[in-house]
C-alpha cells in the first residue's frame, strides 16, 4: 500500500527523467498525471481491516484535500462479501503543473527553467530542437544562460577566432567560466556553427579538444627534434629544437632524410648521419605531424616499438606519408634479442588488418597479433642493441 512519501518519489521520479520536461517543451499533455499503485484485495481488507484503514487515513492526510496541494484520490466503491460496501482509493492522480511542482518541491527550480527557457526563444531560438531533445541541459545549468548564450553569440559574430580563450572578449564571461563550461558550450556551438567553423576531425575535449574543434589557440605540445649533421644546426652547436607542433609543421628544413621514434633517449643518443634529423617527443602522437607539408619530400623511417601496437602506429604514420619506411622492426632484429621480450598489455594491443604495412612487416604483425612466438610478445625500442642501430644508419647512408 502506497504512502503520501512514496506518491512524493513517484512523482519526482518524472522531473529526474526529464519525462515532464519533454512534455513541457513539446507542448504534449502531462496531467492528470496517474500514479500507481497496489490496491488492497479482498482478503488483505479483512485479514487486516484496521491496517487498511490506518493507511486509508495517512494516505488522506497527505492529499490535496486535506493540505489544499499535491495529489488527489479517486474512490469507488466495493462491495465485500462480509464488510460490506467499502470506499477505497481507484486512482491516485496529480491534477496539473502547480500541484505536481508544489508536491516535489521544485516550484524555484521551475520557474528558473521557464526564465532560462524565454531567454533561448529571445537570444538563440535556433537552439529550441536541442533543447526540446534533452531539456535537462537547461535544467542542469539553470541561472548560467546569460553567460552562456552570450558565448554563443561571440562564437556566431566570430567563427574561427584564432585566440586564446584569455583573449576572448565576451562580456560577464572569463577564461574562468569558459574552462569550466567547455562541454555544453561545445554541444550548443555544434548547434549554431556552420561546418566552416567547426574542425569535425576532433571530437572530444581531451588534448585540448574543445580549442582545436573551434579554431582557437592553445598551449600545444612540443615537437622535438635532433640534427644529426652539423650542417643543418640554425646555431654552432645548436642540434636540439623542441617547437610547438604548429611551428614544427611550419619548417622547411634543408634534410633529405627524417627519422621518427617514439622514446626520448633513442632521440637523444640517435646516431650523427648526414643531412638527417631525428623527430621525437611528438606529445599526442603521430598526427601531430600531419600538417606538415614539408615531410612529404623527405626519406622517413619510423623506429617503434616491436609489437602490435608499434606496428599500428607505423600504419597510421604511412597513411599520412606513404613513403615511410621502418627501422629495426623486423623479424631478424626481434629474434636476436630474445632474451629482452617483454609482454605487450591486453588493452594496448592492436588485432585489426593493417593494409597500410608492407608484406614482411605484415606477416610479422601477424605473427605478433596471433602469439606466434608466444604471448604478447614486445620487444621495446630502447632494449635494442645500440650497436645495431649504428649498423643500421650506416646501411641506410650508403643505399
């Protein structure tokens, strides 16, 4: 038998849902809105009479009869066979709005929604559908839409507003604001913004998500890179540069060969060779170099790890430049080392088909992926015996 709390839970349950909130906003019927509930059978109203009147008294003590809000009760009459006629509850139902607002308690959180609500139709009514589809995004930021809407109408006015979010003069808003709110503003600015101004490749907020999807400026990460002939330093004695990934792209230098590796003391102790450089430290991997145009004339080989997911990488890496070749990740090189094999982590791993390798690297990829030599089988870069890398660079300048 339900109580006045439980008649209270049930109808809350439907603002948590947003169920009266979509009603709301597409201006669908709501009320009368039904609660259910079990009602006492015939033998429960005789088994326990004076049970089932208790219950009948609470339950009236808490309706809109007796307190002037909240739910109201819908009798009928039952004839029992030894009671005789007996008025019980039918139906339990919430008249209208005011009544299902006052029983939840949610009359000041509503009527900020219905303020927030004009303020969209007035300033941005383009964002109505979003909202009809998910009215709790309102809701959850209710008493913030000024701000809000007021960065929507600065992105509008400036799409692809090349600056940082400090520099963004937007009135009532700070960077502070911006950082905390970068996940709705991003759900409305998909809302509003032509195709032009949104960067669709990105998606999510992490490694500055947000700043890359809308054409701001960021703090990037840094690209460094060796030059392992002294021809090329900009500087006497100048070979290590490390430049945000924009910059890196940016470059023209006069190489004719790049080599790319993953761990940083492979690039520092990489070997001298001439009119070579070494790119290392690349921050949120591999496509970070894929706007540098200038690579697309140059010799790269890439130096990864002897595993699945190395080999992932290397496939991803000659999908931007098809002429990448790889170093030391073959199977000669991974059988002389055997004694330094480690395992490659379940979650790290790669189990798709890789078109972008070559047929040796391929058939050692699959040789890796399928346990061939045994479980998980890596072989990490920096295990590789310096020695070999020297042999290997030497071959490479004398193709």
């Amino acid at each position: 038998m339900i109580t006045a709390e439980e008649i209270r839970k049930k109808a809350l349950a439907h603002w948590k849902s947003r169920r009266f909130f979509k009603a709301e906003m597409a201006g669908e019927p709501f009320f009368p809105l039904t609660i259910p509930f079990r009602k006492p059978g015939g033998r429960k109203l005789l088994e326990d009479y004076d049970l089932v009147k208790k219950w009948l008294q609470e339950l009236k003590k808490g309706s809109r009869a007796a307190i002037g809000h909240g739910y109201e009760i819908i009798y009928t009459t039952v004839n029992h066979r030894q009671l005789g006629p007996q008025e019980l509850p039918e139906r339990i139902i919430i008249a209208d709005r005011d009544n299902f607002l006052r029983l939840i308690g949610k009359e000041r959180q509503y009527r900020q929604f219905q303020e927030d609500l004009r303020l969209v139709r007035n300033r941005q009514p383009r964002l109505l559908p979003f909202f009809t589809r998910q009215p709790g995004r309102l809701l959850t930021y209710g008493g913030s839409w000024q701000q809000l809407l007021a960065v929507c109408d600065y992105f509008c006015e400036n799409p692809r507003p090349g600056r940082y979010l400090r520099e963004l003069e937007i009135t009532g808003v700070d960077s502070k604001f911006l950082e905390q709110h970068k996940k709705i503003v991003s759900q409305l600015l998909d809302q509003l913004l032509p195709d032009t101004a949104i960067d669709a490749d990105v998606t999510g907020l992490a490694h500055h998500g947000f700043e890359r999807r809308y054409y701001l400026k960021y703090d990037e990460p840094l690209i460094r890179c060796r030059l392992l002939d002294p021809e090329l330093y900009p500087l006497p004695g100048v070979d290590d540069l490390s430049l945000p990934a924009s910059h890196f792209c940016q470059l023209s230098l006069p190489c004719d060969r790049v080599f790319i590796t993953e761990n940083k003391i492979n690039g520092l102790s990489f070997p001298a060779c001439p009119g070579s450089i070494v790119v290392f430290g690349l921050g949120y991997g591999i496509r970070q170099l894929a706007e540098a145009a200038w690579l697309r004339e140059k010799e790269i080989w890439y130096w990864g790890d002897l595993d699945t997911h190395g080999f992932a990488i290397l496939a991803r890496l000659r999908a931007l430049f098809p002429q990448t070749r790889s170093f030391l990740m073959d199977r000669t090189c991974l059988e002389s080392h055997k004694p330094l094999w480690g395992r490659e982590e379940d979650h790290q791993r790669c189990l798709e088909e890789l078109e972008a390798l070559h047929d040796e690297e391929r058939a050692l990829y699959n040789d890796l992926r399928t346990n061939y030599y045994g479980t998980n089988i890596r072989l990490e870069q920096e295990r590789i015996n310096f020695a070999m890398v020297r042999e290997r660079v030497a071959a490479i300048q004398r193709e």
